[in-house]
C-alpha cells in the first residue's frame, strides 16, 4: 500500500466514523483517534460485506456505503460502551 493509500484510508476512515458518531445518540466518550480507527475498520467491514453479498454497482455505490455507514455506528457504539470514562475513577 502507498502512502497516499494510507492517507486516503485514514481521511475517508475518519469521515465514516464522524457519520457513524453522528448517528450514535447521546456523548461518546471516546478520542478522536479512535473514532477513526472504527471509521477505518467499518470502511474495510462495509465493502467486504458488500463484496460478499456481491451488490456490485458502476461507479458510486450507494450499498458499499450504507454498510459503512451502519457498521461504524455499530462500532461507535460498542466502543464508546467498553471505553473507560474520563475523570470518573471514583477518587475523592
């Protein structure tokens, strides 16, 4: 993979996951980094699905990115479930 592969990975990552945080309700608890990392992987996720129940389309496709889209709110919402809460340690 180049580096304009992996740059263009980590833009679109992080476009996915701010869309997919978006759709979440409520405050996520969660760092910017790590809402691209779901981004990233719900991209990767989304069109391998999408590959697998082979909805091919020319050029645009508009299932690839509803898939994307859907799975990176899933992943936002799990991971902001499991992600520790800042400043709430219990501690006096």
């Amino acid at each position: 993979m180049t580096i304009t592969g992996v740059l263009s990975a980590i833009i679109f990552g992080a476009i996915i996951g701010a869309i997919g945080r978006l759709l979440v309700p409520g405050k996520q608890n969660m760092p910017i980094w790590l809402t691209i990392a779901v981004g990233v992987a719900a991209a990767f996720a989304g069109t391998g699905l999408t590959r697998l129940l082979d909805l091919k389309a020319l050029g645009f496709n508009f299932w690839e990115t509803i898939f994307q889209i859907g799975i990176a709110a899933l992943g936002v919402f799990l991971v902001a479930a499991l992600w520790p809460r800042g400043g709430d340690d219990g501690a006096t």
